[in-house]
C-alpha cells in the first residue's frame, strides 16, 4: 500500500504555502512587496531547488545550468510567437526541452566525476552560449534577443479567434492577462508544485539512491546499482526545473538573450543553494531569496545615496565612506556577489538552514525518527 | 594551398601558446597542490593589467605647452620620462609592454604568495568542488576590482614600434613572399617557449624542483620525509602566478586586456588540461599548442563555409571526443579522475 | 552430487612485476563453506576481488552458477547474487544505519536501475521490515536510527555484513570479517555465520583467525605468494607440512 506523504511533510507544504501566496503582505516592510521583485524570488527558487535535486543529493556540482535556463526561456519565446500566449503550453514545452538538452549533455558529462565533470558542464555551457550568441542566430537572434513582435503566426491563438490588436499580446493563462501581481501569483503557485515535486522526489526511493551515491558511489556499484541512470535523472530533473525558471521568466517579462546563457547565472544558482543549505529542502529557496533581495537592494544604491546615507558624518569622512562602499553597490553588485561568495564557502558551508536547525536543535533536542530529520545534513 | 595551412598554424600559436602558458600554471597547481584553481584566468588577467598599469606609469604626464598651436597657448599631455629623458624617455615608453615584465613578475609573485598563504592553502584538504567554488569566488572578486579601477573598456597596450609590423615568414622558410606574420605574436610564441623552457629545467635540474615534482606524484610521503612542503606550496603556487600573469602581461598587445579576459581563457584552459591529461605538465603544454592551432583552422573561412559556427564549439567538441575516446587525455596517467 | 556454484579457472593477476596470482583453479561447491588461508600477500584479498568484478585477471575466467562473471562490471554481478563484505567497511557515512541496510535491499527487489520518484520510501513497509529484521540478526537494532559514520570501526563491519545478508545472496565473500574484533564479538560473528550458513547460503570466506576457520569451514584452501599450495578438510589442511612451512614452521597452527 502506497503510503501518502507524512504528516510532517504536509504539514511543511502548507506552511510553505502560506507563506509564499501571501509574500506581498509580509515581506512589503522591507521594501520587497511588488510583483518584479517576488517573481524573481519564485522563479530563481525554482531554480535553485531544482539544481539542489542535483547537487545537493549527488554532490555532482554542475556549472552549466545556465543553459537549460536559457533553452527554457527561448522555447518558451517560441511558444508564445508561433503558437499561443498562453503560458501553460509554453511551460510544459520549456520543461520538455530543456530536460532533453540536460540529457545530451549529461550523457556525455557524467561519463565523468569531480572537478572533470564540473568542467565538462561549465565547457558544454559556455558552448550553448556561443551558439546562441553567434551561431544559432536564426533561433535565437543572437545579441538582439527575440521579443513578440507584430506579425508572429500565434497558431493556435488565431484557430481560435484571436485577432491581432493594437497592442502586442501580452502572455495569459487561459485568459487571465498575467502582468503584475497576476504573473507573480502564476509563478508562485507553479513553485508550490515545483516544491512539492521535490518533495516527493528526495522522500522517494530514487532520492534515496541519489544521498547513497553522494555517500559512496563506488559502493553502491558492489550492492548491485547502475549509478549512471540515476544520475543522469538527476541531472535531466534538475534541467527541467532550470527550463522552467527559465520559460517563468519570459512569462514574467517576454525578451530573452544569449546573455541569459552566461556562465554568471550558473555560478549564481551555486551560491543560492549553499547559502541557503546545500540538500535541504527549504534550503535553496530561502537562498534564492536572500540573493535576490540583496541585489535588488545593492543595485539600487550608488555613491550619492550612500552619500547622503552618511551625511551625518563629517564631510571627508562622509565621503571615503561613500566612496569605498560604493564599490560595493550599483553596478558593484557583482563584486559583493563574489564577497558573499567566498565567504560562504569559507565560513559556512551548510547554509542558512543549518545554521536555524542548530540554533533549533540548541533550544530543543529532537530525536531523529527512523526516516531520518526532516533536514539531512550533507555528507560533507 | 600551403601558403593558408602555414599561416593558419602560425594563427594558431600565438592563442595556443597562451593556452599552453595558462595550462601549464593550471596543471602544476593542481598537480602537486591537489588544488583546482578557477581563479587562474584571473591571474592571467591580471598579469595583462599589471602590463597596463605600468603602461600608465611610465606615461604619467605633465602638461605642456603644445608648440604646434599658436594662437592660443594651448597644452598637451607629455610624459615625464619625454621631458626628463627626450627620445630614450619615449623608446621606454614605447617598449612598456615587454618591460613590464620589471612590474608584473614581483607583483604576480606577491599576489600569488599571498593568496597562497591567506586563502589557499586551507582549501587543500577541502573538496574539490569547494575548492572549485571559493576560487570562483575569488575570480569574480578580482575581476569586479579590476573593472573598478581601470573601467570596463578594453585598454589598448601597443607592441613596441619596432615589432608592431608582420614578419616576412614566407621568405625565411622559402615560400615565397605571401605570407607575412605580425613579429609581436612570433615574440610571443618564442617567449612562451622560453618561458615553459624555464619552468621544465627548473622542476628537472633543481632539487627544488625535483622535490616539487615528488610531491606532485606523492604529497603525504614527501610531507612524512621532513621536507617542509607547506613552504615550497607556496613557491609553487606564486611560480603558477607569475607563469600566468607574465604570459597575461606579454599578450597585452595582442588583445587589448579587459577584465573579462580571465573568465574567457579560464574555461579554454580547462578544457586544455582535460585534453592534455590533468596532471601531466608536458600534456598540458601539447594540448595547448594543438588546441590553438585547432581552433585556428576552424576559424578559416573555408571550413566555416561547411560547417559555420565550427570555430566556437570546436574546442568544446575536441574535448568531448578526447574524453570518450581517449579518457586519460593525451599524456595524462590512466585512472585518473574516471567515473 | 552438489552443484559447484563458484568456477575460478586458471586465473593469473599480475601487478607491474608482481604476480599476485598464479593459475588459480577453485570450485565452491553450492550450500559449502570454503576459508581461504594464507600468509600476507599471498593473493587472497586480489583473489576476492577478482570474484567480485574490482579486478579483472590476466588470465583465466570466473563462473558463477555457469555464467562469466570475469568483465561485467561490479553491479551486474551483484544483480546475479554476489555479495562482498569488504576488509574496510564500506558503508554509506552520512545515511542512517537503516537506510544502508535498506539500500542493498532496494537493489535487490527492484534491479540495477529502476526510477521510484514518487513513492515514499517511508510507504515501503515490506523492505523495512527485512532490513528491520537483518538489523537485528547482526545486533545493530539499538543503532537503527544514527549516522552509519558515527558507528565503530567493529559495528560499521557488522553494518556491512547486514547490508550483504539483506539481500540474501547465493554467494557471501567475506574478506577477514573478524579482523580487529574482541574475543566476544568474534564468537557473535561465527553464531550468525553458523546460523547463515544452516539457512543454505554459500560462503567464501579469507581469514587469519584459525578459531573462525575450523568453526565454519567445509574446506580450507591455502594460498602462497599466489599459488594454491593445499586443499582439503580442515584436518587435512592442519596437517599438512607445506602448509606449516608456509606459515613459518606451524607455529599458527
């Protein structure tokens, strides 16, 4: 008999349910409490949890997710301009493709481990990028990007009666426009089942397979599995859920460029999901989360607001002040990525997460049940 | 026919020998460190700034008088080593790149030594992958600096006048006067020679470097000898830097440094030492020059007619069949790294 | 007339100069228990691992129930009924006592690759309960929930042993499974193995310890620098000159 998921874990969803349907409302007092913003914290979620479905389990470290972002987020441009607006077709669609670009290439990149399969994703990345910039242009309209533009064909939109307006159609679901808070709600909800997908995959039998082989690959060889499917499922499940981030965001915001493709996206997804707990389940969202706020905030500083931020200093001081922080803000922002980067790694390898369940476990022992505690600390 | 296929190896070497120069440094890191440095590309980056940097020193300038415009007093910019030294004072200027070897060995010396001893080194017994990340980290932080101070744009280093020119290379092999070759990039190849010519002789004849190369085959016996390895990390590390950033610092005039350069030449790299056989200095070196010449054939118009875009993916492509067909790489040591 | 499950013919293992095994010819007879003793290097651990698809010989080919085993690899000749308790315990450190027990038992009932991803692996009462069972055979139950990596160097081998017996192999190859244990968990290892050994299951097993030999062993066979030198009965083996010679004039024996 098929047993349902724990009551823990529902317990879990509909906590995290909550909490994500009603993010505008709780996270407004820090400035975070609009559409642009939340989308981003949801679809980078998404992201993040599925790279963890990768990384996290296996401890297979991929540095080029950021082209399934970017097959997602062209198939679902695609989508849009020959078929229809609506985003459900375009997401499943972006999943689908992005999941088979992840089989081609971790096919050949698993035929690696460590540092030599790392380097492989990073070498196939870079390589989607320069197609997509120069090569594939047809496709993908290289530097420019593609947009919806007058005259796209819309198949299925026109079979259907739609007619071409004044204005360029905007992406719905089945006729909800989903700019603003709609778009923001369509993501959110697609990250509940995103998560609860995961969920179910790290409970599974297969996510137990996938911590043994993070364990002691080798082992798992002289108990009698073939490792190399499991982890080219991981792989191809943490491409997918890196196509759908990606189609989100065209859904959100419709142009898409090779620049989507870089490497820096790649590295970024890294770092969300060990800030925030590498093989946890919360872990990578809440990382996801963090990164984005703190862009967004970063980003919006430059040296004469820090400027007046200091004032009360006197002058001079005021404006050393300024000055060294300003390499920090603005389009500065990349370089405190890479502070915060290094930091990480150095100081705190478990993440956020881990670091709330000590100071949890501190102030109330639990006792792990025979399934384990609902957060596996990695193996290393 | 042949004119075209020297000419494309010639193209070849100069980004080959780059490779080279940057594998190289890669694999003795890795090595005898056991350390995987994404961070690489950046000191080959830096080292290409180090030859602006001193670029911009020597042609610190004074205003004055512009003679040339007489009805206003109008002013120019003129380097202090012109108004102290006249012509001598403008050779210097005009040959900064090669000199800014002066600058860039011990400054790369220092930033390898102590990136070694500050960040490094407590990254050895560290997993790989952690190794991987806090070096990315690093990158990124070295290149946002860079493009901090000296802006986003890429800074022209002009070759000396006397070897700005092409190379008449058709007559000195025989083949006639159509193929002409720029001297700098020439330079550069024999410079890279030198260089890794200097590198090999110094892990072969020394005992330094034999200890070096002990460790790179078994660092716990050495460690168990006596031998202070923790010290000579460090060299070798700072020995990796300089490799890199002097190979950085002499490519200055062939491609204008911007500080995007490292990320571009690190996954290259990467690609190179897969290739060549991780672990293996003289595969690396190999895999270097061939991949250079590799990608320069596929950038011939001939090719791209037939297939276009081959120049882009062809090194990635060359690593993916090397590593079905032939895991180890060209010179690598078997069971190395195999899944 | 008892069906030889185990076939090693004429293997030959060489490592750079070093012959680690020379025409080594052996038949497991199903249902048997077979020790194989020898000083130091003389083969045994190279032999086992022949067996167990690490290593492939130079020369010569292992059978198992009539089928080649010698090149598959590790996985598939788990899948055909082997199971290996190595000389370090291999286990899975950051998994729970429970989950390395239950891991072996999902290969077994579900194959080399089969993808569960919705399933939860709590819902699978029948599997827990076998490993539930072995955990408690093997005298681990008061462990079942802690880190496997936070066991002793003696429980992680017991772990191992429970991981391979999950799986109810035709062949158990032990590699010195009482290397490094007290006086006490020696006697509890030779109880379960006696007991294994009642239910039909097929052993091979490499010791030093004679006491483990003689208690379980059908036949001994004695390796010497990677030469069968003697095979027979327990008794026989005692007796045998070559054999003393070969352990330094008997004084073991």
């Amino acid at each position: 008999m098929r047993a349902l998921i724990g009551s823990r874990d529902a317990i879990l969803v509909a906590v995290l349910a909550a909490a994500v349907l009603t993010m505008p409302f709780w996270l407004a007092p820090i400035g975070a409490g609009y559409p642009d913003l939340l989308q981003r914290f949801a679809i980078y979620g998404i992201f993040a949890i599925g790279f963890n479905i990768l990384f996290g389990l296996t401890g297979y470290l991929s540095f080029g997710h950021a082209a399934f972002l970017g097959v997602g987020s062209y198939a679902t441009m695609w989508s849009f301009k020959l078929l229809t607006m609506n985003a459900l077709p375009a997401i499943l669609l972006s999943a689908v493709l992005a999941g088979v670009a992840a089989a081609v290439i971790g096919f050949f990149s698993l035929k690696r481990a460590g540092i030599y399969f790392s380097i492989l994703t990073l070498a196939f990345a870079q390589m989607s990028y320069n197609l997509a910039y120069s090569v594939l242009t047809p496709i993908t309209n290289g530097e420019t990007g593609l947009r919806v533009i007058r005259g796209d064909p819309h198949i299925l939109d026109r079979a259907v009666g739609w007619q071409e307006g004044d204005s360029l159609p905007n992406p719905d679901f089945f006729g909800l426009n989903l700019s603003g808070w709609a778009g923001f709600y369509f993501c959110a909800v697609v990250l509940i089942v995103a998560f609860v997908i995961a969920l179910r995959i790290t409970r599974s039998p297969l996510g137990l397979t996938l911590r043994a082989i993070k364990s002691n690959q080798t082992r798992m060889g002289y108990v009698g599995f073939h490792t190399r499917p499991y982890t080219l499922a991981a792989f191809v499940i943490s491409g997918m859920y890196a196509g759908l981030a990606g189609s989100l965001l065209v859904v959100t915001d419709p142009l898409v460029g090779a620049e989507r493709m870089q490497w820096t996206a790649s590295g970024e997804v890294v770092l969300m999901t060990i800030l925030g707990g590498v093989g946890t389940l919360t872990g990578p969202l809440i990382g996801a989360a963090v990164i984005k706020y703190f862009e967004n905030v970063f980003s919006s500083f430059n040296e004469q607001t820090l400027q007046q931020a200091f004032s009360f200093l006197p002058e001079p001081l005021a404006t050393a002040t300024a000055r060294i922080l300003g390499l920090f803000v603005g389009s500065g922002w990349e370089l405190t990525l890479g502070v915060v980067f290094m930091l990480v790694v150095i100081f705190q390898p478990q993440g956020i997460v881990h670091g709330a369940g000590r100071i949890g476990r501190a102030v109330r022992p639990s006792s792990a049940g025979p399934n384990g505690p609902v957060e596996r600390q990695p193996a290393e | 026919m042949l004119d075209a296929i020297v000419l494309q190896i010639l193209n070849g070497l100069d980004k080959g020998s780059a490779y080279a120069l940057i594998a190289l440094g890669l694999t003795l890191v890795f090595g005898t460190l056991g350390l995987v440095n994404f961070a690489h590309g950046a000191l080959f980056m830096l080292g290409a700034f180090c030859a602006v940097a001193f670029q911009n020193l020597l042609t610190l300038s004074t205003k004055v008088k512009d003679p040339s415009v007489t009805f206003f007093d109008a002013y120019k910019d003129e380097p202090y080593l012109k108004t102290w030294f006249g012509d001598a004072g403008q050779t210097i200027i005009d040959y900064s790149a090669p000199l800014s070897l002066i600058l860039t060995i011990p400054v790369m010396l220092a930033i390898g030594l102590v990136m070694e001893r500050s960040l490094v080194r407590f990254f050895y017994r560290r997993s790989h992958a952690e190794q991987i990340l806090v070096t990315f980290g690093l990158a990124i932080v070295l290149q946002e600096i860079v493009k901090a101070v000296f802006g986003a744009n890429p800074i022209p280093v002009p070759a000396p006048p006397a070897f700005a020119g092409t190379a008449d290379i058709g007559t000195w092999i025989g083949l006639g006067s159509g193929i002409v070759y720029p001297w700098w990039r020439l330079i550069y190849f024999g410079f890279s020679i030198a260089v890794i010519a200097g590198v090999f002789s110094f892990l072969r004849f020394t005992t330094y470097g034999m200890v070096v190369r002990a460790g790179m085959r078994d660092r716990e016996t050495v460690g168990l000898l006596g031998i202070d390895i923790d010290r000579r990390f460090a060299v070798v590390f700072g020995l990796a830097a300089v490799v890199a950033g002097s190979a950085g610092a002499i490519y200055a005039p062939i491609v204008s440094p911007d500080y995007h350069l490292g990320m571009e030449f690190l996954v290259l790299s990467f690609v190179v030492v897969v290739v060549g056989g991780m672990g293996s200095l003289a595969g690396a070196v190999l895999a270097g020059f061939l991949l250079g010449i590799l990608q320069s054939f596929a950038s011939m118009n001939e090719v791209k007619e037939i297939i276009p875009g081959i120049d882009q993916v062809i090194l990635y492509l060359a690593a993916v069949v090397v590593l079905l067909v032939r895991p180890r790489g060209l010179l690598g040591r078997a069971g190395l790294m195999e899944s | 007339m008892a069906n030889v499950l185990l076939r090693v013919a004429n293997v030959g293992k060489h490592f750079g100069g070093l012959r680690a095994l020379n025409a080594i010819d052996l038949d497991i007879e199903e249902g048997k228990t077979r020790a194989i003793i020898g000083p130091n290097g003389s083969g045994k651990s190279t032999l086992l691992n022949v067996c167990v698809g690490r290593l492939r010989p130079d020369s010569g080919m292992v059978t198992f129930d009539g089928r080649t085993i010698t090149g598959k690899p590790p996985y598939q000749i788990n899948q055909l009924g082997i199971a290996r308790v190595f000389q370090t315990p291999e286990i899975f450190p950051a998994l729970s006592v429970l989950e390395n027990v239950l891991i072996p038992a999902f290969a077994k009932r579900d194959g080399s690759f089969r993808i569960r991803a919705w399933e939860a692996v709590v819902g699978e009462t029948e599997l827990r309960d076998r490993a539930v069972g072995t955990i408690e055979d093997i005298g681990l139950h008061d462990r079942i929930a802690d880190e496997a990596g936070s066991l002793s160097r003696g429980d992680k081998r017991r772990l191992e042993l429970a991981m391979s017996l999950v799986q109810q192999p035709r062949l158990l190859l032990l590699d010195e499974p009482t290397a490094g244990m007290s006086r006490l968990d020696t006697n509890r290892t030779i109880d379960l193995l006696k007991k294994i050994k009642e239910r039909g299951m097929t052993k091979v097993i490499i010791e030093h310890d004679m006491h483990v030999v003689f208690s379980l062993a059908d036949r001994v066979t004695v390796l010497a620098q990677g030469r069968i030198i003697a095979d027979g009965t327990p008794d026989e083996v005692r007796g045998d000159p070559k054999v003393q010679e070969a352990y330094l004039g008997g004084a073991r024996l």
